[in-house]
C-alpha cells in the first residue's frame, strides 16, 4: 500500500456501518482494510467486510445491465441509459395508472402497487432522499429498507 491514496469508505454488507479504509493507486483499488479510526470497528471486520476487496476485484462481477425478456430463456445486455429510461417508463405508468387520489372521501394521493424495499448499504442521506422522492413526491406507500434506520 505504499504510496497509495487511503480513502475512507464504508463496508457495504450490512446496517451496522464499520469503517474501511480503500488503498487506491494508479486508479484502481489495490487494497481494502478495517479503519482504525472509525469509532464503530476500531479497524476490525467481519469476514465478510474482510473480503470486500475480493469483491470489487471479482472478474466474474456482474458490470452491465443484464435484462431478460418476458418468457425470453437468455439474457440480454442492454446500455445502462435504456434500463433507467426503461425503469422510469414502467413507474411512470404505474403511477399513471394506479394513483389514489380519494379513498372514502379523504385525500390519500398514493401509488399502492410500487414498493421501495432499500438494502443496508444506503446511508441516512440517500433513505432520507428515497423517503421524501418516493413518499412525498410519487405518493409511494411501501417504503421498505432492511437497515431500519
């Protein structure tokens, strides 16, 4: 790790947020360890943190969109632009579709049939964007995230 950039980071495996520190030279990670500094693990992981290098380095990770046509038996890849056009297209509609404005003569103006679930790797800022997106812009009522933040 000598003469590398030490970034701190975050171990992307679960909700309890032990630090990392990311070795980076010459534009790629060449190693990842448990942060000393971080008040949460004292540098220490788990063993999955433990192998977070082995992820990011994997050749066999999956680095494009991959998408498989209704009754399609294969896979497809498709240019990243085209799935978030795509994913937008099938909200858009849903929303269009479902939206609840009245229920019982009250003002509901909510989306049931589009969920949210979230994973433990997001952070306070991107659940607090996905709530109030989600929420209060779309009127999305499952709001869903594993980390229970």
């Amino acid at each position: 790790i000598r003469d590398a950039a030490a970034v701190p980071s975050v171990c992307p495996y679960c909700a309890v947020g032990c630090g990392q520190t990311v070795y980076v030279k010459g534009g790629k990670i060449i190693d990842i360890e448990g942060n000393p500094e971080s008040p949460i693990n004292e540098g220490t992981l788990c063993p999955k943190g433990a192998n977070t290098f082995q992820l990011t380095v994997n050749p066999h990770r999956v680095t494009k969109v991959l998408y498989r046509a209704p009754f399609s038996e294969r896979w497809e890849e498709r240019p990243l632009h085209w799935a978030m056009d795509r994913i937008a297209e099938r909200v858009k509609e849903t929303r269009d579709q479902d939206f609840v404005e009245k229920k019982d003569g009250k003002i509901i103006n909510n989306v049931p049939t589009i969920a949210s679930l979230g994973g433990a790797t997001l952070d306070n800022e991107e659940n607090y964007l996905i709530k109030k997106l989600f929420g209060g812009g779309l009127g999305i009522v499952a709001i869903e995230n594993q980390a229970r933040i």
